[in-house]
C-alpha cells in the first residue's frame, strides 16, 4: 500500500510539474492539510464522547449486565469462548459499533483480538472466534451512525437523519449473510482439519 500512495504521489507530481501547475498542487496540498485537521478535531469531539460513554458503561456494570442478557447469542456465535472478560471486550465493540461510535470502538476491538488471540494461543492461524468476531465487527448494524450523521450535517445535507433506517436495513441483511456464509467457511474448515 504504501509503494501505491508513493507512486500516485510522484505521478502527481511528475504531471503537476510537466504541466507547469505545481502552484496549484501546492495550494491543493495545503488546503488539504488544513480540511483534515479540522476534520479530525470535528470527529475527536465525537470519540470522545463515546469513548467516555463507554468508560461509565464499563464501571457501572452495565456492561456486565448486558454481557448476561446477550450470553444466549454470545454462546451460539463464539461457543469456544469462555472467557468473561473476553466476551465483556466483544460486547463493548458491538455495543459501540451499534451506537455508530465509529473509530472509538477499535480500542474494544483490539482488546478483544487480543484476548481471542491469547485464548487461540497466539498461533499464527486465526481461530473461528477471531474470524467469526471480525466478521460481525465489520458488519455490524447502527443503530446510531453518528459519524454519517456529523458528516452529512457537516456537508449540508438537508436531512442527514434519512438514511438511517435505509442504512440499518442493508446493514442487518449484509451482516446476518455475513454471519452464515463464517459459520458455512468454519464447518469447511472444521471438515478439513479432521
């Protein structure tokens, strides 16, 4: 990936100077600078928030306590997993995911891996817990998509509000196909290792 972004620049650079226009690649540049750096001070505003959610979610209990609720679901989807702790990190980044809190709920997605790789004992194949909690991450349904929101407030949209229940539809169909076509992938696998 880096070898691509290296290449796009110097081609970019190559044909900004070949036409005579790196005046304007250097005004583009900078505006760029600067629109990234006030996005990301708009977005920390917003992980910060959630992330503090999060935090008092985890030492109220309610964490816990959605861990006992969710412990059905929890025990067909990752049957291997034991681990409280574990499955408290795994809940802590749906939970999150599921509030649309974006980029803050990666930090609960690394504890998980990271427990689920210490469970898998750090071997270098992924487990079916790895894979099956990777697949429901990435797929997950929001509920609250409050990065899409922020950012269609922020370009104007008349109604950023729209395309949540569009959104959360396609969202819930893609991750429950998703989560059949892991479990179809795990009895190949499990048929294989025999």
């Amino acid at each position: 990936m880096n070898y691509i972004w290296a290449g796009m620049m110097v081609i970019g650079i190559a044909f900004s100077a070949v036409n005579g226009t790196m005046d304007t690649l250097g005004d583009a540049m900078m505006d760029s600078c600067e629109e990234s750096i006030t996005f990301l001070l708009s977005m920390a505003g917003v992980m910060g928030l959630w992330s503090g959610i999060m935090n008092i979610a985890e030492k109220t209990g309610l964490i816990h306590a959605l861990c006992g609720l969710f412990r059905p679901l929890t025990a067909w989807l990752f049957p291997q997993v034991k681990d409280e702790e574990t499955i408290s990190a795994m809940i802590l980044s749906f939970a999150s995911n599921m509030m649309g809190a974006g980029n803050s709920s990666t930090i609960f997605a690394l504890k998980a891996m990271e427990r689920l790789d210490r469970e898998n004992g750090r071997r270098p194949v992924a487990s079916d817990a790895m894979c099956m909690f990777l697949v429901i991450n990435m797929y997950m349904v929001q509920l609250l998509p409050v990065t899409v929101l922020k950012l269609r407030s922020d370009a104007g949209s008349a109604a950023p509000e729209d395309i949540v229940i569009p959104a959360a539809i396609v969202e819930l169909v893609t991750m429950v196909a998703a989560v059949i076509l892991c479990r179809i992938c795990e009895g190949k696998r499990g048929k294989h290792l025999r």
